[in-house]
C-alpha cells in the first residue's frame, strides 16, 4: 500500500558536493531526512539532524523518496540493487529520483527494478555546480510521469532555485547532457580563444575580464536559444527576424575569418573556429547544417516556443 504519510521521509545516498546540498537543502526545509554513504566523515554532519543508515539497504526500507546522487551508473545500479540496494527494501508506492548524471540505459534499467516493485521513479539532472548545490539553489531538470514529479515537489523545491519539468521519464537526464555539452564546448572555444590571444601576446586574464564584462551585456552561450527548432527558418518566418539572422551570420563568418587568418600568421590552428565558421548559417537557421545529418522542424510547432518552467 503506498504510503499517506502527509510529509514524506527522504533519504539520500551519497553525500559528495551535489548530495550533500541536496540534504542540507531538504533539512533546512524540514523535511524527515535519512542520509546514506559509505564515508563516515560524510555522514557526520547530519549526525544530529537526520537518521543516518547503515546502508541503502536499510535506507530504501526507512524512507517514501529515495535520492540517489552517487556519481558513476555502476554506482547507481549498485545503490538501487534489487537483491542488496535500496530496492530490496522499498514499500510500493515509494519513489526514487536520480540525480546522478548517467546514460539513459541506466535510467531504462532503475524504471524496469521500480515497475516490478510498484515503485516510482523519475529523473533530475541539476546543474549550478557545488556551491548552488550548498545554497540550494539548483537548477533542476526533471523527466517523469505528471502525477510522480508533482508528488515530490516539496523535495524539488527544497534544493533548487528553479525546476522545469523536460518530459517523459528519462528527459531530465538528457536534457542535463545537453546542457553540459553546451558547458564543455564553450570551455573548448574560451581554450582556442586563449591559445590565439596567447599567440599574439594578449595577457589572458585581461582577455577574460572583457569576456565576463561583456557577456554580461550581450549573454552567454543561451542567447540564440530561443526557438522551438533548430532547422531552418521557413518562408513563415517573421522577415524581420531572419533577416536579422542573416546579417549576424554574416558578421560571425566575417569575424571567425579574422581570427583563422590572425592564427595562420602565427602559425596557429583553430579548429573549433574553422568548424564554427562551416556551420555558422545553420547556427543563426538561415541554412543548412551541411556538416551533419539533415534538421527538419517537428510537425505541428512555430518557431517560437516557451518552456515548461514552474
């Protein structure tokens, strides 16, 4: 029988720097807490604040809301294990949320132990880093049924700034390695930026001060993300608006040009610029992506669209 308790117990399994925000998030906001990990000085601190489990074993028994924030798959599958985790103990109708960051085969995996267990999961890739974590002040993407995210947003809500609702079970997660590639990549181009800057003698930490004071001008890497497709503009499109994109494609390929000959006179290779350069139309949608497969806007959606935020 799933659970009435009006206030729900969660545990949390792991206490690194993600985990650990997540339980101070969910004492403070005086939630039943059970904490888990294999490192006693990790457990210490909620010593005097929450219930601290021998194992996930015990954990899963104890608690409605089950909190996995180990960092690998194999420690997540390890942590839920059904003959030795947090499932072996799990009453039906108790829900589990992922918030390690894993490939979404473990996540099909952890849905498949659950609905033999009547028991509910859905999936959270938060992004903010250690220190949102501590304020808990996450940026949470969740994936899963309407009625299972909506159950546990007290729980949300305790460690997150902001909570947008991606889909599906299995979105949350991917929706996280999205967003990371987006961080990656643009650390890839702040590299190449630098090896440039280097070669011509520019003082880097001047270079990064201008970056930072003008980003936050003109906005980071999420400006252009605006639309509800990444294929081209269509003949439906607002004019005004595509002709804008033409005219910062044109200039993007004018400046991207400067930088490549700047870095043959140095004797340099840039080749995320040389990449940026070949797909610049299909980043502002006024053209083909003619590096990768074929983009076709979805059925039915405008250009435009809103998230799902709450």
């Amino acid at each position: 029988m799933e659970s009435e308790r009006s206030s729900p117990t969660v545990g949390v399994i792991g206490l690194g720097d993600i985990g650990s925000g997540v339980a101070k998030g969910l004492r403070r906001a005086g939630i039943d807490l059970v904490v888990c990990d294999l490192r006693p000085q990790s457990t210490a601190p909620f010593a005097d604040s929450a219930r601290v489990a021998v194992d996930s074993a015990e954990l899963g028994a104890l608690v409605d809301v089950v909190v996995v924030a180990v960092v690998t798959d194999e420690q997540v599958l390890s942590v839920l294990d059904v003959d030795n985790g947090a499932l072996s103990g799990a009453r039906p109708g108790t829900t589990v949320l992922i918030v390690s960051t894993v490939a979404p085969s473990t996540v099909a995996q952890v849905a498949q132990w659950c609905a033999a267990r009547g028991v509910h999961v859905a999936d959270c890739g938060v992004s903010g880093g250690p220190s949102s974590a501590a304020e808990g002040a996450l940026v949470s993407m969740v994936g899963g049924d309407d009625e299972v995210v909506e159950r546990i947003r007290p729980v949300l809500d305790a460690f997150s700034s902001l909570v947008v609702r991606m889909g599906p079970l299995g979105s949350g997660l991917q929706a996280k390695l999205a967003r990371n590639l987006v961080q990656y990549a643009s650390w890839l181009a702040a590299y190449e930026a630098q090896v440039l800057a280097e070669a011509a003698g520019i003082e880097l930490a001047k270079l990064a001060q201008v970056i930072k004071a003008s980003d936050a001008r003109i906005g980071g890497a999420s400006t252009l993300m605006f639309r509800r497709t990444v294929a081209p503009f269509t003949a439906a499109d607002d004019t005004g608006l595509v002709n804008a994109m033409r005219t910062a494609a044109s200039l993007a390929h004018k400046d991207l040009r400067g930088a490549l000959e700047l870095a043959g006179s140095l004797g340099i290779e840039l080749p995320l610029a040389a990449m940026t350069d070949a797909r610049a139309d299909a980043l502002f949608g006024i053209g083909p992506d003619t590096t990768g497969p074929p983009v076709s806007a979805p059925s039915g959606t405008g250009p435009m669209g809103g998230g799902d935020g709450r």
